[in-house]
C-alpha cells in the first residue's frame, strides 16, 4: 500500500462565524438568569450542569457546546439549534491598499538645516 504525502490545501472560501444566541433566546421564553435556565435543564432535559457551566453559557460565546448540551438547551428552553446559534458570513477582510510615499518637498520649501555654534577653542 502506498501513501501520499501530505499536500497543504488553500482555503477556498472564509468560514462563517457562529453567533450564541443562548441568551436572546432563553429572555424570549422569561428566563433571564443562569439559576432558571439551570432549574429547566434539571425539569425538562433531565441534564444536571454545574453553575459555572451554566452561567458560562449563559454569559459568553462558548468555542464549542456538546451535542448533548445543545439538545438539552433546546429541550429545556422549547426551542431548536437555529434558535440558539446562528452562521453569519465572514466579512471579507479590506485589501490592503499599497502606500505610496510622500510626494517630496520641494526645495523652496524645505526648512533650512540647523546652524551649530562651534565650541571656542581651549
């Protein structure tokens, strides 16, 4: 059997970006603190999560959630994945555009160069 070696792959197009929307979500169905959304897991999902967790992914994007964790919030709060998270376009970064220099001062602008006084001899 042979392999291949390895080859780098340029990217072909961005990669959206995901906004939580954990919060807008669970404040449309009355719960607005991570101790309510924490009881409903408990109620509903039958998932126990720690304050900490909770209050983690009721305050700030998380990087990743669990499958399990999103089933459980979508449980909890009656709701679906699209209710909760959301792909948004990258923006395409700006080209940068290319500096030019200075045009030059003309000379009959230029400031004149500073004078030095010559120390008298010793």
């Amino acid at each position: 059997m042979t392999t291949r070696p390895l080859q780098a792959v340029e990217p072909t197009a961005l990669v959206p970006e995901v906004e939580w929307k954990l919060r807008i979500a669970a404040a449309q169905r009355g719960i607005w603190t991570g101790t309510e959304l924490r009881r409903l897991l408990a109620e509903r999902a039958g998932r126990e999560l720690s304050a900490a967790s909770v209050s983690a992914l009721f305050t700030k994007q998380p990087s990743q959630v669990k499958l399990s964790t999103l089933a459980a919030l979508c449980a909890a709060l009656d709701c679906t994945p699209g209710d909760l998270l959301t792909l948004r376009e990258p923006a395409a970064s700006p080209t940068p555009t290319p500096r030019t220099p200075a045009p030059a001062t003309p000379p009959s602008q230029q400031q004149p160069e500073p004078r030095h006084r010559s120390l008298p001899p010793l």
